[in-house]
C-alpha cells in the first residue's frame, strides 16, 4: 500500500499552503468576526484553479481525483474552515454533482463558468421540516408544459445567500418516497426563485449560508438532471464525495489544533516550566496526534475509493467508509477543539486566541453532511445487513 500523495498532491498541498499562510490566515480572524470574506478571496481561489478541481479541463476544470479535493478542504480548513465550506459547497456539492449526472448539453453550458469562478455554486436538499430524514422533502415540482414550477422553501444551504446554480432536489411524486425525488438544476435569476433569510451561525462565520424560496419558480425541462424521479440516485452518489470531502475539514481543523497546542506548550510556563513538560497536557497532545494520523488515512483511503469509478466508488464499501471517515474526523475535531482549549487554560476561553473559533467551526463536522448520529446508522446498516 501506498500512503503518500503522489507528486502533483504534494506540489498543490505546498503551493496551498504558501498561498493559506500569505493570503487567508491573517484575514482569517476578521472573516469569523464580521461574519463575510472579503471581495478578493473568491477571485484568488478561482486563480489557483481550484473551483472545479474534480472537473475535466475541457471544461475548464483541472481534471484532479477526489484525493486532491481532500488536500485542498484539509489545507483551507486548516487556516479557514468557513473558507474551505463555502469552496465545497462550490466545487464539490453543485460542480462535481453537476459534471457526473449532468448531460452534455447541461455539462456545457454550466460547468465552465463554474469551473472558472465567474459563478458560485450550491446544493439545495435540507428544508425547515426536513433534515436527516432527506427523502421527506416537501418541496414539489408539477410539470406544465415545458417547464416544472417549484414550490417550498431550502434552509442552511452554504453559499444560499449568493449563489448563482443550485442542484436542488424537489418531489415529483409525493407519494413515491425516495422514487419520487427529482433533482434540477436551478438558476438564480429564474422566475419565482428568491433567496430568504441568512442564518447566523455559531461557526464557519463567513460562510454564508440561507434560505432559498421557490414560488411557482420555473425551472426549463431541460435542467432536470438524470430524468424525472431519478433524484435520489444523484444525492446518494454525492453524499459520499461529500462526506469524504467534509471529513478532510476536520482533519484540517485538528491539524491546527495540534499545531497551536504544540507551540503554547512549549512557550506557556507555570511552576517554573513549560506546561508542555506536565505529562497530562503531554497525553492530550500525544492522543491528538495519534488520532489524527489515523482518521487523516481512513478519509485519504474513503476519498481514493470515492474517486475509484464514475459513480461514486466501489459498491457500498464506499457508503460505510465515507460515513466512518466523516464520523470519526468530526468527533475528533471536536475533541482537539475542546482539548485546545483546554491546554490554552483561560486564554483559550477568550476570544482573543484562535482555539475557540477552532471548537466553533469543528463542530459543524459532526452535523453537517449527516450527523453522526446517521452516520453511525449508515455504517451499521451496512455492516448488519438488516
Ligand atoms: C452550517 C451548515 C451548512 C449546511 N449546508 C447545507 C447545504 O449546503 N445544503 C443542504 O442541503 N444542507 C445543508 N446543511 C444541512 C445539514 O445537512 C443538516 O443540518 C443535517 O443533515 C441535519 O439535519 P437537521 O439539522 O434538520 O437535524 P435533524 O435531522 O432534525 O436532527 C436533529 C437530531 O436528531 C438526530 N436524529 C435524526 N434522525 C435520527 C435517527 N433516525 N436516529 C437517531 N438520531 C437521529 C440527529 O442526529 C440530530 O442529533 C447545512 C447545515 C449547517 C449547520
């Protein structure tokens, strides 16, 4: 087995770093504080190429595995987690979504200004009454003439309050659960589209996230993706690149927890020592350490079989994988955040030493993309087979 990166990984994990460390960590903090990016972060990372990193170049994208996603969410989510959800919303949830269901004539007209930057993507699944349980949506779409009109109402989509293409799933027929789903492919300026409130949140502040509102919204025949009532084909195909993916969050996260605590350990003295010479703050370090390493391998292995058949990896190994990659990185990140503050003492309950936005954003990974509540579920499911 291998476990490094191959050589183009390496070359876009350090030029990444260059650019997080240069440009996004000292912008960081005011990010989290004023709760917006500021204009040039979008043009910046469209630059580097990275906005349809999974996408082939002919359209624009730079034709990269699910693995190179997974060092550019763990790189930006090690400085910018709000940063790295919002890009993967982007690139991940709408662009890569669209470019494996899409048709040709849908994969040409929306994938290049997508893969350029020149327009922000977004997925839109969850609803007020609809979470977990994500075959319960609500919102229908009737078929009339050429065209669906779609009626209800998304919540917490990342990137809702600005995006251009939303992949949105609606009903077709109500009354044919999972069967009855359809996915589209909507516009923001299509007729009875609106946007609705922005949510604020305890984390990821930056990331925008909203409501979106449909009202007789009209949506062309054309934009359905796959074919009426083949939606959930497309949301179960892209839960597990996303999973995978918002698993290398909180593997980035912990990274920069670790990171953190190693430093103030060895700069923080009481009792006339460095508190890095105290065995328990040595245990903590030692334990996030360890698990890193091994939830870092268990998404680097769930985003190379994600990324190993065009759609959506081996069978269900994939499924299980993805789920315990995602569970067991966004419990970690959540521990490390928890420990960080813990090691940082005092200066970690403040707001004035970045720990405490490290436990706000980590926790996100523990709901979003599934809880891991369901992603417990998933796996055992497959694991039981009853
Ligand atoms: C910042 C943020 C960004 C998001 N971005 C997007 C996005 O871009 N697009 C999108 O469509 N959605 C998005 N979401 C929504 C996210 O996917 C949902 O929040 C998530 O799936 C959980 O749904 P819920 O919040 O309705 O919780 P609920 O489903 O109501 O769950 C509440 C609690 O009940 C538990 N629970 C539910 N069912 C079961 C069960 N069967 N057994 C045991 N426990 C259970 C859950 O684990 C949880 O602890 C985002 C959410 C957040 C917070």
């Amino acid at each position: 087995m291998d476990f490094d990166l191959n050589e183009s990984q390496k070359i876009l994990q350090s030029s990444l770093k260059k650019f997080c460390d240069s440009k996004i960590r000292p912008a960081a903090e005011e990010i989290d504080r004023k709760d917006e990016f500021p204009e040039w972060v979008w043009p910046s990372i469209s630059e580097l190429g990275l906005m349809g990193i999974t996408i082939p170049e002919e359209f624009g994208g730079a034709g990269a595995e699910v693995l190179s996603a997974v060092v550019v969410m763990e790189e930006l989510s090690k400085v910018c987690p709000a940063l790295s959800l919002s890009w993967m919303a982007h690139s991940l949830l709408c662009a890569h979504n669209l470019f494996m269901h899409a048709n040709p004539a849908q994969r040409k007209k929306y994938l290049p200004d997508l893969c350029s930057g020149k327009k922000l993507g977004a997925l839109g699944l969850t609803e007020p009454g609809s979470g977990s349980d994500a075959v319960s949506i609500k919102t229908t779409a009737k078929k009339k003439g050429d065209r669906y009109l779609l009626n209800g109402t998304k919540t917490f989509i990342t990137n809702g309050p600005v995006a251009d293409v939303i992949v949105l799933y609606a009903k077709t027929d109500k009354d044919a659960g999972a069967k009855g789903i359809t996915a589209f492919i909507i516009e923001k300026g299509f007729k009875g589209f609106s946007t609705g409130k922005r949510i604020e949140k305890m984390g990821h502040r930056g990331s925008p996230t909203g409501e979106l509102i449909l009202e007789d919204c009209e949506v062309p025949a054309e934009n359905v993706l796959v074919g009426e009532n083949q939606g959930i084909t497309v949301m179960m195909d892209g839960l597990d690149v996303e999973r995978t993916v918002i698993a290398a969050g909180g593997i980035g996260c912990t990274q920069a927890a670790l990171d953190y605590c190693i430093q103030y350990a060895r700069e923080r003295e009481q009792f006339g020592k460095p508190i890095g010479s105290f065995q328990f703050i040595q245990g903590k370090i030692a334990d996030m350490y360890a698990q890193l390493e091994a939830a870092r391998l268990l998404v680097y292995k769930a985003a190379v079989i994600a990324g190993g058949s065009e759609r959506g990896g081996r069978g269900t190994e994939i499924n299980r994988l993805a789920a315990a990659a995602a569970l067991l990185s966004g419990e970690l990140s959540e521990q490390a955040g928890l420990q960080a503050i813990q090691i940082f003492g005092g200066y970690g309950y403040t707001l004035e030493y970045p720990v405490n936005r490290i436990l706000r954003d980590a926790k996100l990974y523990t709901i979003g993309a599934g809880t891991s509540e369901v992603r417990r579920i998933i796996i055992a499911r497959e694991l039981l087979k009853i």
